[in-house]
C-alpha cells in the first residue's frame, strides 16, 4: 500500500479522517496521501422575461481558485501529524464526487480511500444518502470510513463480519489479504445469525476457511435478531480497531444502512468501517 486517497470538503469530519489517513499511512508504511476535492459550478440564472430563463456565464476559474485554495489551507492544518515519510499531494477537478474520486483513483494509482461521514449532526442523517456512502459503492479499492469522532490508533484486531452466502463467489480474497499482509493484525471473522436461514452455513464456513488458509483468524458466531446490534456488542467486547465488510448488491449492505434500525451502527462513534468489494 503505496497511496491513499481523501476526498475532502474542508469540514471538520474530513479533516478528521484525513488525520486518521494519515496516521494509518504511518502504520501500514504508505509513501503518498493525496487530498481530494471535486467541485462542481452552480449555474445561476436571471430572468429577464418570466417565460424565458436566460443562464448567466459561469466563471469556473473561480471555483477553480476556490478548490485549490482550500486544499493548499487543509494540507498546511494537518501538515503538524505528517513526517518525512509521507508525501501529501494535492488535487482538484470540475467533477461529481463520486466520478471524481473514481477518476483520482486511477490517476493517482491510489491503493486505498479514506473518507468522513457527513451529513447532519445526527448519525443517522450522516450515514443515510450521504455521500460518504455513494462513493463507497461506486469505487472498487477498499476505503474506509471514518466516524466523526474516530481518533487513529495502531489497528491490531481487525474482525471481517460475514453473512455465509455465496462466500466462493463473493469473498474478494486478494484484497483481504493484502491488508491482512500490511496490518498484520489478530483476525476475527464474525457471523451474526439474526434469525435468516443459516442452513448451509457450516458447508460456506469451510469454503472460506479454506479461502483464508494461511492467515489463522478466529471465527466467531453470534444470535441477535439485531445485526447491528450482534455487531456492535462483539467490537465493543473485543475492541476491534477496524470492521471490514463485503457489500453484496441488493445485501446487507444496505440493510445497514437502513432508517428502521433502532440503535443505526451504534459502534460507528468509534469503529471505523473498511468497505472491501467483491
């Protein structure tokens, strides 16, 4: 792991994981930190007849200035965590946000993406539609994100929460062990049976045992009709660094991030999630 890549709006939260990136970079020996900002133009419009809107000229020079102006000041606020180690890079471009950091993706050759939540000032506003979350499922390298409140520490457990489905298909086995290979962590592997069908598991729990061969993790099984809340007891019992999960299309997923859960990723306070696709 070489680049990580932050995407950036200059808020507290996004300085906040671009501290934790970079300490991360620290531990896992990364080179470069790229700050990320995509803008995009608002194009007002005047009406000088009612029934005929007119577009005003855009100066897109000036958000241009706008974004450049702000990574410069963002990177010299977190310049005091970084060391001679680590490069921090700056760059900026007319663009959504999600086609935006998939293109810095392959423009800088970023190994990884780090990424705050953001939203409203409650959890759930802030994971619900955010952005954070289109562009996790957009890209296809890992990210991680992090909570507002998340401060880095050395990952030394790392617990992958699995559903037993489909795992020969769906398991992404070269990009778990490559963070296995850099962490060099204690590896869980957690199951919480919240009442769905759970017949073949035991045929799907050898399939990645084997999958995994090599790397040792210890599995854990847990009964909660709550998901989250069979996720957020072991974290908070095993005090897991970093959760990582597989999204499956149309999966659980987004059952996380549904509005109906009562106590939404409760553990998110403080345990950062690494999105790793299959």
């Amino acid at each position: 792991m070489k680049t990580i890549l932050v995407p950036t709006d200059f808020s507290a939260t996004a300085k906040n994981a671009a501290i934790y990136a970079i300490g991360l970079a620290k531990q896992v020996g990364a080179t470069k930190v790229v700050l990320y900002n995509a803008y995009e133009a608002v194009v007002p419009t005047i009406f000088i007849d009612p029934t005929v809107p007119s577009i005003m000229p855009v100066d897109f020079e000036t958000y241009k200035n706008i974004s450049e102006t702000g990574l410069t000041a963002f990177a010299e606020d977190i310049s005091h965590v970084c060391d001679s180690t680590i490069t921090i890079e700056q760059l900026s471009n007319l663009n959504t946000l999600v086609n935006g950091v998939s293109e810095a993706i392959t423009t800088t050759g970023a190994d990884l993406v780090v990424m705050g939540i953001t939203g409203g000032n409650a959890l759930e506003e802030n994971l619900i539609g955010s952005n954070t979350v289109d562009v996790a499922k957009a890209i296809t390298v890992p990210m991680i994100i992090v909570p507002p409140n998340a401060a880095f520490k050395t990952i030394e457990e790392i617990t992958l929460a699995v559903d037993l489905k489909k795992v020969a298909a769906t398991t992404p086995v070269a990009p778990l062990k490559k963070l296995l290979d850099t962490m060099q962590a204690q590896f869980f592997v957690l199951h919480v049976n919240d009442g769905e069908d759970d017949t073949d598991k035991d045929q799907q729990m050898v399939t990645l045992n084997n999958l995994l061969n090599g790397y040792n993790p210890q599995y854990f099984f847990v009964n909660n009709i709550s998901f989250i809340d069979g996720i957020n007891d072991f974290v908070d019992s095993k005090k897991v660094d970093l959760l990582v999960t597989i999204p499956k299309k149309h999966g659980w997923f987004e059952t996380i991030f549904k509005r109906s859960h009562t106590k939404l990723l409760a553990f998110h306070s403080h345990i950062p999630l690494m999105v790793v696709h299959d």
